[in-house]
C-alpha cells in the first residue's frame, strides 16, 4: 500500500469508524457506499487537506468520488497544474 493509500484509508477510518474499508472497491462511490453525509464528508475533506498539505477545493470534490480517484488526485503534485 502506498503512502497515499494509506493517508486516504486512515482519513476514512476515522470519519467512518464503522465502516468496513477492506470491503470497499476502489471504484466504490465513497459517499453512497460508507453512508457519509455531508458534515461527514466535509470532515473526510479536511483531514485529506490537512494530512497532505494540499488545498482540497469544492470544485475538487468530484476528484473524491471513489477510493482510486482520491488517490490519483492526492497522488497528483497541484504544483505541476497549470495555473487556473
């Protein structure tokens, strides 16, 4: 498991203690599949951004869908975008 694997599964486990992450596909709509609301998912945003070091934009939210998009968008250095 990579770092950043392992960075996003911490991150759910503790937004969703109850959940069963060794269930969960990597293609698995996070929020649907780990029941989170909104706050839940607020919170998952957060601790993602703060344990990374990356700005994590509502605009970015969608690149948190599933487990795999998470990693690929954490994965990814924002300092190699092109500036917006």
């Amino acid at each position: 498991m990579t770092a950043t694997e392992e960075l996003a599964r911490t991150a759910l486990h503790e937004v969703a203690p109850d959940a069963d992450l060794d269930t969960l596909r990597s293609d698995d709509d996070l929020r649907e599949t780990l029941h989170l609301d909104s706050l839940d998912f607020l919170q998952l945003v957060e601790l993602l951004s703060e344990r990374s070091g990356q700005r994590i934009e509502e605009e970015d939210y969608p690149h948190l869908a599933t487990f795999a998009r998470t990693v690929t968008f954490l994965g990814t250095s924002r300092a190699e975008e092109p500036p917006g």
